[in-house]
C-alpha cells in the first residue's frame, strides 16, 4: 500500500513541468503545445506527426508558422511574412532566421528584449553550475536483510550539477557509509548517480523528488547463528553495480552561500530491490555550498 502511495505522489509530482503548455487542436486532433519562449510575444513548439510545428502567441493571439512548398518545390517562407507583421513594431531583420527552434529562439528572445528593457534573455548559452554538500542522518537500510528493523548512522558528500537557466532540473553523484550496530552487522560504502527535478523552486527553498538511477556498492556484513552449543559466525564481504531506480524526496532551504538540505530517502526501488518487510526510513540533514 505504501509502495502505491508514493508511486502516486511521484507520478503527481512529475506530471509537472518546468514548461508552460497549452493545448491546440491541429488536424482535428488535440496536442499539448510547449512553451520555449515567454514573453510579449511567446513561441511554442510541439512535435505533431513526427515533425516539429511552430507556433508564435501574441496578443492573446496564437498563429502558426509555416514553410510550405510551391508545384516547383520551392519553399514559400510564409514564416518570415508572418514574424515581419507580428514584430513590426521593434523593427526586426528576418532575413536570416530559418525555421527551426534555435533559429526561432534568437529571434523571439531578442525581439522581446527590444520590446522590454527589463525583459530577461531567455535563450542564452546553457552555463553549468555545481554545488558540493555533505550530509548525515540514520537509516533502516530498508534494501538489506534487517531483522530488528535497526537504525545506524549514515554519512556522506554529494555533487550536483545544473543548468542555471533550468535549474529545476540537476544531475549528480553521492557517496553515502553505513555504518554497522551491535545487533545488525552491516555495513556498505555506496556511490550514485541520481536526478532531481524541483516541483517549487523559489530562491529561499526548493522541494524535489529525486530518483537514483544507478548504485556502486562496497559491503561487509556478519551473521551469528547458535544451534545448540554451537556459535557460527559467517563473515562475507564484496561489491555490486546495480540499477534499481531508487526514489526519494528532498528539500533544500536558503542559508548563507547554501542551502540547508533535508530528505527522505530510499523510499523504495522500481528494480530489482525490495525493502524486505520494513517500512523504509532513511533520512538526512546536511548543507551544501553553491561553488
């Protein structure tokens, strides 16, 4: 029941998107068009039939673009007419803009800035930035064999890497180490690589689910089982690549030149792992530093 839940609540959080839509019916059929571009005039784009359609709203006012060919062949370019009347205004050069998304960004983007002095560019080069953090907590090891359901302190770093102008979305690597107890000798030294994706991404605070795409994992365990008189002790040891899709929640709060990070982690596995009975607990409080 828990595992239905949360594939729930990660199916609603993902449903969102880091782009504006609108749907459009074209050939009396209904498509979700994608916003690339917002401003006093915005482009949308959506891939209808295997090919890329270009739509450009202004005014409250959506007009497709279009380069239709003539009986000889030749490309009409009704798109360059149809940008030469709906920018008129900012006296803009369309001679050299083609009909394709990059082409149409530029385009768009600067003419919007000419509209707007405080208009932000919107289709500058991509510019990768990274934040280092570490990270502690306590964890149930809900993927292990834990008969007593028993908690042990975990620690570790995290790299994450983001595009500043989409910086919903991040890529990165974590190295968590589980440390062993008393009553559950086990311990593991565990390398990722995981996505987030920021459903709120506001500058004081961020909430994200993250899933875990593959895991790199040192481990030593040891069990004692007594028959009668006699104590066994069997020690075992040894690594393991493996792509289970971990899923986990996380949010990160402004403080100084970082964010205060709290998450929930290891929720559960679409592959290959189960959580043996316990209800998962895995959580972490850390800070990482924008670099």
């Amino acid at each position: 029941m828990n595992k239905i839940i949360i594939t729930f609540l990660f199916t609603l959080f993902l449903s969102s998107s880091s782009f504006a839509q609108m749907t459009h019916t074209i050939d009396g059929k209904s498509y979700e068009l994608t916003e690339e571009i917002t401003g006093k005039a915005s482009l949308f784009y959506v891939i209808a039939d295997g090919e890329y359609r270009y739509f450009i709203k202004k005014d409250d006012s959506l007009t497709e673009l279009s380069n239709t060919k003539d009986e000889n062949g030749k490309y009409q370019d009704e798109y360059k007419g149809v940008l030469s009347i709906l920018t008129a205004d900012a006296g803009m050069d369309i001679s050299k803009v083609n009909l394709t998304l990059g082409s149409l960004k530029t385009y768009v983007d600067n003419y919007n800035k000419a509209s707007d002095i405080d208009y932000r560019l919107q289709a500058e080069r991509p510019v990768t930035k990274a934040r280092l953090g570490v990270f502690g907590g306590m964890s149930n090891n809900p993927f292990v064999t834990n008969p007593n359901n028993t908690l042990v302190p975990v620690f570790g770093a995290e790299a994450e890497v983001y595009d500043e102008k989409r910086s919903r979305h991040s890529l990165g690597l974590t190295f968590k180490q589980s440390l062993k107890a008393d009553d559950f000798k086990y311990s593991s030294s565990q390398f990722g690589f995981f996505y987030r994706f920021r459903v709120i991404n506001k500058e004081s605070f961020s909430i994200y689910p993250q899933a875990t795409f593959a895991t790199y994992t040192f481990s030593k365990s040891e069990r004692t089982d007594t028959v009668g008189a006699i104590t066994t002790v069997t020690k075992s040891s040894g690594s393991a690549l493996d792509a289970p899709i971990i899923l986990g929640l996380g949010a990160d709060i402004n403080l100084g030149n970082g964010y205060i990070t709290l998450s929930a982690n290891e929720l559960f596995a679409l592959i290959n792992f189960d959580n043996q009975g316990n209800t998962p607990l895995d959580l972490r409080l850390g800070y990482k530093f924008n670099m």
